[in-house]
C-alpha cells in the first residue's frame, strides 16, 4: 500500500468522450506527478505540481488538462484523445520537487477506441 | 537530454538463479533510485543511492551505485517467482533537477 490512491483503474473512452482521472495522496506530501507509461518506453512525465501551483509541462497535448485543488488531490482531465493516448497513467507524490524519490499510486489503464 | 540506460531489456531465469541488471548513464547522477514494478500496478519504490561507491542490501537484493555515480547494479542472489517484475532506475542528475527513468529491465522468474 503506497498511500497514494488512483480512480478509476481502468477507462474505455471512445475519441469524442470527455472524462477525468483522480489521484489522491495521503503521504502529507507537496509535490504531485502525472507519468505515461506505454508498452516498451520509459515513463514520460507529463505534469508537476508543486503545493497546487503547475511547475512542469512536459509539451503535453492541450487534450489532457490537469487540476490540483489542494496538494492532496490531483485530476487529469481528458477530452477528444486519439487511439495512441491509450497508456497507463501514473500519478506519484513525493516530499517536494526537490525529492527524487517519489511514491506511485497503481494507475489507470486508459483504452482510447 | 540525459538517459538512463538498462540493461537487459528482457531476462527470464529459472528460480533458484543469481541475476545483475544494470542502469547507466553518460551523466553524473545526484540522487538514483530503483523501482519494481508488478503487472496492473504502479512502481514501488526500493532503495535510493547518493554516495559514489555506495552499497546497500535489502534481503536478497543487491544495489550499487558506480564510483562515479554514472551507474548503478541490482544483483538478486537466488530469485524467487516474487520477484518477478519490471524494474526500473530513476535519476536525478547534477547539473539539472530532470529527474528520468530508464525503460526497465523485464524479470521472469520462473517456478
């Protein structure tokens, strides 16, 4: 048990759907992550909060729109995704953006038909 | 771009075995982790290293970080089917706050 949770754990959306993802932290942590993961590549890190405020954006496509409400809760918000969106979505947390280690929540297997 | 390079990409052993995976880089790390990763599931995080030349042990896991913190080995005395799993290496690197992961090495362990 990390003690970071993900909802949902799977999603089939279709290419004109709109849906969000929620990760929640219990680690009284400051800094939230948002990972792709695809089959046979690295993780790619899409989004870094930092006590709510956006740090990063890794040249994300403007379909995938995030929000942190607090610096426990964090969304991924999708709409019209394309079939390659489809990946596990990972949300992490860690201490602060200067902490390299960061703790996982379990994902969420995003199918895009 | 800094990369993290692992190696084997895929390794399938019989239980009982001895392995070394390894993580390398053309770039001093600062800070290295190493991750397992089970199917349906997010990375969990196992050991960081900071100090060149840095051994740690968790049971029967081995890791060590290079004399000049550009690499770093997992060594598994006597694997087990638990252990089977995608293991990843993290890095944050010196001149930087990028932190990067590797692509991972895919254990199977088998019975």
């Amino acid at each position: 048990e990390t003690g970071v949770t993900q909802t949902p754990r799977h999603l089939v959306m279709g290419m004109t759907n709109k849906k969000s993802l929620k990760c929640e932290q219990h680690l009284g942590h400051n800094a939230m992550y948002w990972y792709k993961q695809s089959a046979k590549k690295p993780l790619e890190l899409m989004f870094v909060y930092s006590l709510e405020e956006r740090v990063e954006n890794n040249s994300v496509p403007s379909r995938f729109s995030p929000e942190c409400p607090n610096s426990s809760h964090l969304f991924l918000h999708l709409h019209t995704l394309q079939p390659e969106d489809s990946a596990l979505y990972l949300c992490a947390s860690s201490q602060d953006t200067g902490s390299y280690e960061q703790y996982f929540g379990p994902g969420t297997r995003l199918t895009v038909t | 771009t800094q990369l993290l390079e692992q190696s084997p990409q895929f390794l399938s052993i019989q239980e009982g075995e001895n392995l070394t995976v390894y993580c390398n880089s053309s770039s001093v790390f600062s800070s290295l982790q190493w991750y397992r990763q089970e199917p349906g599931e997010g990375p969990v995080l196992l050991v960081t290293v900071v100090t060149g030349g840095e051994v740690k042990k968790l049971k029967r896991l081995t890791f060590q970080f290079g004399d000049a913190r550009k690499d770093s080995s997992l060594h598994i005395t006597a694997a087990q089917p638990g252990d089977t799993g995608l293991y990843l290496c993290a890095g944050g690197f010196e001149n930087n706050n990028d932190m990067r992961f590797g692509a991972g090495t895919r254990l199977t362990v088998k019975p």
